[in-house]
C-alpha cells in the first residue's frame, strides 16, 4: 500500500453529493440553440472558420486553434450556423465574448470521425491530434491537454497523477465517469502514459466514493494495466492539483514551476475520457458531463453538448419555484452565472440551482480579529490574513511578498472565517490589479522601445539623405565635366566619354551612371496602383489630389518621405 | 567599561531621541510611509550622525573653545553637517549606485533633520569625551533608526486600517507616534546605575 | 578683536569644507542621472507630448532637473502623480488637465486618401501604410497619444475609449453589500 502525505490546513463542508448520485448518467435532449463560445480554454483565443449560414457536422472544426497553447473547437451538433457575434459568457465579469451560434437540424449527424491508434503515431502527431480535437483539462482549468503531455527533457517523469478526486461539495460527475466508463477512462490514462512514460501511474479518488475506485480498480485489472487506485482522504481542497499530487508523492509545486520540472504531472479522469474518445473514436470534444443539482427536484448528471443554454440544462433537473439563480462550479469555488442563457462550456462540471434556502445569504463582513483560523485552514500554507490586510489597503508589492500567487482560490479561508470576511475576492481583486499593472508596464516598454527605434531610424534617414545629396552634387559635377570635355573634344562620343571618364574617376563615373539609370527607372514606373484607371477613379483621384493642394501638401512630399 | 555600555543602550532605548527628547520628528513623520524607505533612511542617518558627532566634537575641542568661541558653536556645526551630507552622498553616488537609488532624496534631507545637530550640541552639554561623544552618537542614531523602522512597519498596515475618516493620514501617524513614546517611557530607570 | 577671530574661524571652515567638497565634486563625478531612469520608468511612454516635452525621456529629464511639475501627464492619471510624489518626496498636485480613459485611434479607412502624413506623426510606428494606400492602425502598439489626428488633412482617424473585455476584465474591490442582493431570476 502506497504511503500517503498529507498537505496542511484544508476544510471538510457538508459534501451534497448522494443527491445526484442516484440516478445513471442521462443523455440532454437536443437545445433549440446552441451558442458555442470560441474561446474556452487557456490561452489563444481560436480564430473562427465558418460563416453565418454555413452547413456544419457534429464534430465539425468551427473554430482554429491560436499558438500552441490553444484548443481547437467544433461544433456539437448538425445544424446551420445562425450567426458568429458576441454573447454573454459564463464568466463572472458577466461580459460578452465571441460565439458560433448554431441552429440544430435535429439529424445528430456526425462529421466522418477517423479513429487511430496512437501507439502507431510519433508522440507530436498524437499531441497535435488532441489539440486539433479540442482535448481540455476538464477538471475546470480548462488547461489544453496537449500542452502538459511534453516531458521535462531534464528531469525523468516520476509519476503521473490521474485526479478523480472531485473534492468540491455537490459535483459527481467524475464519480459517475469513473462508475459508468471506467473501461475508457483507464485507456485514457494508457495514452497520458504511453505519451509521459512515468515510472508509475497514480489514480486519486477520495474515499467517499468507493464504488467509482471498485470500478476502476476493475478495469485497470481487466486491462492489465499495472495502475494504482489510490483511496485519499476526504478532505477538501484534495482534488486540487497541487494538493492531489502533495497527498499522493509528497512533492510540493509552487507557482513558479511546473509540475513537470519535479518530475510528475496531473490530469483529471474526465480529461482521459475525452483523449481516448478523441483518438480512439475521432470524437471531438463537444459534450461533457455535467451534475444538475441543488434546489431541484431530481438532481442527476447530464451528459450535455457544448454550447447549451444553462437554463436549458438546468430544467431537466426540475428545479423548485424559488431558485433564484444557477451556480456554475461547486458551492466552494463556483459563481453565479450572470443570466440562465449562457452557455454550456468546457469548464462547466456541475450547475447548482441556487435559493436562498440551499444558500443562506451571508451575513455582514466584520472587521478582522486576526485569529488565525484561515491560515490553518490555507492548504498551501499562506497567511491570508496578511494577504487581506494588504489587498484591502490595495499595497499589491506586499501581497506579493505574501505570495498572492502561490494562492489556488480554493475558498477555505473564506470558509471557515468567524468574520465572514470574503477573503477569496480580495485575493482576486488584488491579483488582478497585478496583472493589470503588469500588461500596463510591459506596453509601456514596447512603447518606449518602438519610440526609441523609430527616432533612431529618423536619424539613419536623415544622415543617408545628406549623403545622397553629396553624392548627386559629386555626380552632377562630373557630369559636367564630361560634357564640357565632350563639347571640346574632336574624337567619337563614346571614346570620350570613356576618355574622360578615365581621366577624371572612373568610379565616381560609375556610380553617377547607375544612379541616372535607376532615376530614369523611378520616373518610369507609376504607382501601381494607380494605373489603368477608369474615367470615375481618375475623377476622385483628381479631387484628392486638389484637396491635398487645398490643405497645402504637395504630392510629391509625402511620396518622397517613404522611400 | 559598562561605562560606555550605558551610554550606548541609554542613547538607544532610554534617551531615544525621537521618542524621549522629540528631535528629528520631520524625518520620522514624512518618511515612514513605507518599509524601504525607512530602511534607507536609517542607515544614511546612522552614518551621517556618527560622522558628524566626530567631527563637530573636533572643531569644538580644537577650534571654538582655544578660542573661546563657544557661541558659534551652532553656526559651524550646521555647516559642517550640511558638508558632511554633501560628502556623503558624493562618495555613495560614486561607489554605489544602488543604494543612492534606494535612498534617493532622503539623503540631502538630513541636512535638516534636527537630531543631527541635537546630538553634538547636546554631547558638549554633557560634557562627553570623545569617544563618548562618538557612542552617545551612534547610539542616538541606532535609536532614530529603530523608531523610524518600527514606526514605518506600522503605518504600513495603519494603510489597510479602518481609521475614522478625519483620522487618516498624519493625524492617526501623531497617535501612533505619541503611543510609541508612550511605551518607551517604558524602559526609564533601565541605566539607573549609570 | 574677539569679532575678527570668529569671522577668521568661520573663513577658515568654510574654505577647508569647499575645498573638500569642491575636491570631491570632481573625483566622484558620475555621469548621467539615475533618477531620469526611474521616473522614466513611472512614466507610461505614450510618447504624446501633452507634458509640453517631446516624449517621454525629455519631461523624464525636466522633472529631475526640477524644471517641470509632477502634475503633466495626463496619460499617466493620478496613480502616476501618485507615484512620481513618492519617488520624489514631492507634494501630491491634482492632475493638470483631464483624466481621460485609455484609448485607441481608429482610421476610417474609406475617407483615408494615403497620405503618410499620420505614418509620420506617430511617434511608436503603430500605423502601416505606404502613399496613396490604405493607412490602417496597429491596435496593439497604439498608445492613445492622438498625435495622429491634427495632421490628417480629411480627418479620418477617430480616437475611441478601450472597452473592458473579458480578457482585460478585472476583479472589482469587494463591497460591503447594504442590503441583500436583488433576487436574480433564473430564466
């Protein structure tokens, strides 16, 4: 049996989970429409390849992956595209971000999927096939998969941490994934592991859901395979990554490394569903699993395609008449969506139906009486109370000093806080402002690099146009001399031309013939695209030039300045 | 030997010039607003006040006195501090660059720091030898240093304080300060064996 | 006699001290400012001028010599004033003109007749175009200056005030609520 670690701190809410446990996972009927956000990941923001009125196929690519760190999109079902414009995100600023808007026309029908065997393919094809497929860390970071399957070529991948964990109360939708197909999230974690070759393969389930770690000691057994079911505590925050990988190898990854550098990596169980679905099916990702719970009258998991409208989503679980708004995430990190038509996404695990009777109001802040429960139940070892002190008087330099960063916003200071003070919004307001700060300074200084190339830039023209000129004046001197000495001379023309051209300097000569030629060259070629105009275009032409004289440009200035 | 022991812990904790003798207070009202600075400024004051306790306890014993020109005493020990800041900082814009910029403007300011000129005037009132005269000095400045450093940690965090609106600023600082010097009447009678 | 000994003590003071100083002022000379760099590195180098300086570096420049106010930079809003008192143990001034939301000038590119002239004026190269061709704005590389606009001759460039999108949305300061939120409705 594995030896467990244990990370510090950490808070044990009510779990609400048997509530939607109950049922098997069901299918979301088809929405009448489907708004897709483009971007749902980390990272690129992809660039959208279909039109309004475009046909599409389930699985159909509809937006193209930005940079590597980016995760393509396709479309969830066949339908036509209504249109490509903004729509409010699930997103807690409430704001409006760029979607493909599709119409379903109810057929389901797919796009042709080609199944592959990765095992036959060079480990950049299978990472660049589960970027084309859209593969997502679906545990809600939405990190793209394919970014985090590269191995440090430093330090040997020691173990790969599989994350069924599901610490946060009310979600079970890794649970029943784990519980119902088992089989395909252990040859999931087969592709994580052919791609990382880790010494050992490490699958954290807390021990409140024994029958998701039976099923999957199951099929890691009918696969053969030699992985670990690991049983943790149930404690939360244990699903976060940094915590699951602390409780499993004991190794702490602070937020300037990646985990890989210590030699582990972590994914969800969900993540491994989809990359298997994705490589083995040529199934992109446009469904999820998602918990429909809290003030309904039957919670269950949904598997709902992409794009969804989350009221939609959130009938099908009969909500009672006082729910008052939809809660994206668990009760610990999740927020209030800002209107029940945003739509389903990548990172959308669990919609809790919100009341005031499931969620009590909050009762007022009080003032801070440093009593130290929320550093003793900060999983990472912060001091929160430090931290708030110096958002609250907006001093970002010492939240930093506190390590703001290192800070996974897991909400258990909040939780446990006799003052009720909401510590987790400080931390976010105050690592924002960083950001922001951060964006300001780096534009200022391409700013000041770009001012600064462009006067020395201005000061390189200046210095070549004096020399042009010394040069043209040298020419036109020789020039006249030759003709003087032509106009004098009693021999051909050519001969003393050469004469006096070998007589005077041969280079100067030279140079002073290629630049006629290249002048002559200038004044015969037009502008390009002013040739061959029709008699309207001469017209307008024809004005612009006569506004130009009104404001007193010359043609020729303007010109001349961008040589 | 304890001697000189008392001198230095009395100028430090129990005579502290800031707190107990209320000198100097412009540099501990205006540049305590933040940690670094106040770091900065303790250190150039603390050479500074030493420098200057030496040399005005030379021009005194060699110059003024002989010639017993005891009332000029003030005029030439402004001067000579005012030169020393000068020099001071020279040399340190030369030799390090760095900690020019981290005291930046604080360094000509304490030309005017009114400690500096207290602590020589008040060693030929106590009759200090020299090298009494350069740990009452030292000592002085540690003290300045000290209050000036404590002080400014609090005010950072006064920053992030509900103080009453009409209290914010200088005027919650003034409490701070007068609470300070109230607990460090604490360590009278520390040299009473002096 | 007593007067003439004081003021022979004070001479000779004050001629060791300078002689000192004045010695010092040329063995430890340093070239350049190092308190340019750092308010320089307050000020947002928009580059625009409305300091009075032409960039960012001159007004940089003025403000250490002490020729120029803290208060000029309007792009640098009262943060910046805020900052550069700081730096400089300066008396906090209220900006001395409007603080006017960050911003991005935008070509019409319809009415644009190609005439280089706001190629030419901006000072951080953020429009691309060549004569009588289409000029267009780098949105990324603007710096809001409004340099651009008084040369245009059609006037054709626009300046329009940075929206808040998701992607520079930031997390407001926590409130304390009065009352309960309104009840949200679910649809």
């Amino acid at each position: 049996m594995l030896n467990l670690f244990k990370f510090k701190g950490g808070v044990k809410p009510p779990t609400n989970k048997t509530q939607s446990l109950g049922r098997p996972i069901a299918v979301a009927p088809l929405p009448s429409r489907l708004v897709v956000p483009l971007h749902q990941s980390i990272g690129g923001t992809p660039r959208p390849v279909v039109q309004a009125g475009d046909k599409v196929l389930k699985g159909q690519l509809i937006g193209e992956a930005d940079g590597w760190i980016s995760a393509a999109v396709h479309a969830p079902t066949s339908g036509t595209v209504v249109a490509v414009d903004m729509h409010v995100q699930p997103h807690p600023s409430g704001l409006d971000a760029l979607c493909v808007v599709i119409e379903p026309d109810g057929r389901d029908e797919w796009t042709t999927r080609v199944p592959v065997d990765h095992r036959a393919l060079a480990p950049e094809e299978v990472r660049e096939r589960l970027q084309q497929a859209g593969v997502v860390g679906l545990g809600g970071a939405v990190f793209p998969t394919h970014g985090k399957l590269t191995p440090s070529k430093t330090v040997p991948m020691q173990e790969l941490v599989i994350n069924g964990a599901e610490c946060e109360p009310f979600i079970t939708c890794d649970d029943l994934l784990m519980r119902e197909r088992a089989d395909e999230v252990v040859r999931g974690i087969g592709i994580f592991r052919d791609l990382l070759q880790p010494e050992k393969v490490l699958i954290g389930i807390e021990d409140n859901k024994p029958e998701a770690a039976a099923a999957m000691r199951a099929a890691v057994q009918a696969l053969g395979e030699s992985f670990e079911v690991v049983q943790v505590p149930t404690l939360y925050p244990a699903g976060g990554a940094k915590q699951l990988i602390r409780v499993l190898t004991g190794k702490e990854v602070p937020a300037s490394k990646r985990s890989t550098d210590l030699g582990v990596q972590c994914f969800n169980v969900a993540t491994a569903y989809t990359a298997w679905r994705a490589l083995a099916h040529g199934e992109p990702v446009v469904s999820r699993l998602v918990t429909v719970t809290g003030n309904v009258a039957e919670p269950c998991n949904y598997e709902v395609l992409i794009g969804t409208p989350m009221a939609e989503v959130l009938k099908l679980g009969r909500p009672h008449p006082d729910t008052d708004g939809i809660v994206m995430g668990g009760p610990m990190m999740g927020f209030l969506v800002p209107d029940g038509e945003v739509p389903v996404v990548k990172a959308t695990n669990c919609l809790i139906a919100h009341s005031e009777r499931l969620f009590p109001p909050k009762a007022p802040e009080m003032p801070c009486i440093r009593c130290g429960s929320c550093a003793r139940a900060c999983p990472h070892e912060l001091q929160p109370f430090e931290m708030y002190w110096f958002a609250r008087a907006k001093n970002f330099g010492k939240t930093q000093e506190y390590h703001i960063f290192d800070c996974i916003e897991c909400g258990c200071c909040s939780f446990v806080c006799p003052s009720r003070i909401p510590l987790v919004q400080y931390f976010r307001f105050a690592k924002s402002e960083i950001w922001a700060r951060e964006r300001e300074k780096k534009a200022a200084d391409t700013a000041k690099t770009r001012f600064e190339f462009k006067q020395l830039r201005e000061e390189r023209e200046k210095a070549e146009k004096a020399e042009k000129l010394a040069r043209a004046a040298a020419a036109q001197a020789a020039k006249k001399a030759a003709e003087a000495a032509a106009a004098a001379g009693e021999a051909a023309p050519g001969e003393t031309a050469a004469a006096v051209d070998a007589e005077t300097d041969p280079k100067k000569a030279a140079i002073a013939a290629a630049m006629a030629r290249a002048k002559a060259q200038r004044e015969a070629a037009p502008p390009r695209n002013t040739e061959q105009l029709n008699a309207v275009q001469q017209r307008e032409l024809d004005e612009i030039e006569a506004r130009r004289q009104a404001a007193g440009i010359s043609p020729a200035a303007p010109a001349e300045k961008t040589e | 030997m304890s001697h000189y022991l008392f001198i230095l812990v009395g100028a430090v904790l129990v005579n502290n010039v800031v707190l107990v003798k209320i000198l100097g207070l412009c540099p501990f009202m205006g540049v305590s607003k933040k940690l670094e600075t106040a770091y900065g400024m303790g250190a150039a004051t603390t050479f500074v006040l030493t420098m200057a306790t030496g040399a005005s306890y030379i021009i005194d014993h060699l110059l003024l006195t002989p010639f017993g020109l005891e009332y000029l005493r003030t005029l030439s020990f402004i001067v000579t501090i005012a030169a020393i800041v000068q020099l001071t900082e020279m040399v340190i814009a030369k030799t390090s660059p760095t900690l020019q910029q981290t005291l930046g403007i604080y360094l000509p300011l304490i030309t005017t720091n009114c400690a500096v000129l207290g602590v020589p005037l008040l060693n030929i009132a106590n009759g200090h030898n020299f090298v009494e005269s350069l740990l009452f000095g030292a000592g002085s400045a540690v003290g300045f240093s000290l209050v000036l450093i404590l002080f400014a940690g609090i005010r950072e965090r006064i920053e992030g304080a509900d103080v009453p609106t009409h209290f914010r600023g200088v005027a919650i600082a003034m409490v701070t300060a007068g609470l300070m010097a109230l607990a460090f009447m604490g360590f009278a009678g520390l040299d009473k064996y002096q | 006699m007593e007067l003439l000994l004081a003021i022979a003590v004070m001479a000779l003071g004050a001629v060791v001290l300078g002689a000192a100083l004045g010695y010092a002022a040329i063995k430890f000379r340093v070239e350049g400012d190092p308190l340019v760099e750092k308010i320089e590195a307050i000020l947002p180098q928009t580059q625009c001028g409305q300091c009075g300086y032409p960039g960012c570096k001159p007004y940089a420049d003025a403000i250490a010599k002490g020729e120029a106010d803290i208060n000029l930079c309007p792009p640098g809003g009262m943060e910046g004033v805020q900052r550069l008192a700081d730096l400089l143990g300066r008396e906090v001034k209220p900006l001395d003109a409007e603080e006017k939301p960050k911003q991005v000038a935008i070509i019409d590119e319809n009415t644009c007749i190609g005439c280089t002239l706001c190629i030419q004026a901006c000072p951080v190269d953020a429009i691309v175009g060549a004569a009588k061709q289409m000029h267009t704005i780098i949105a990324g590389q603007c710096t809001g200056c409004e340099l651009c606009l008084p040369p245009c001759p059609v006037e054709c460039i626009r300046m329009e005030a940075i929206t808040e999108n998701i992607d520079n949305w930031k997390w407001k300061y926590p409130v304390v609520e009065i009352k309960a939120a309104a009840p949200q409705k679910a649809a």
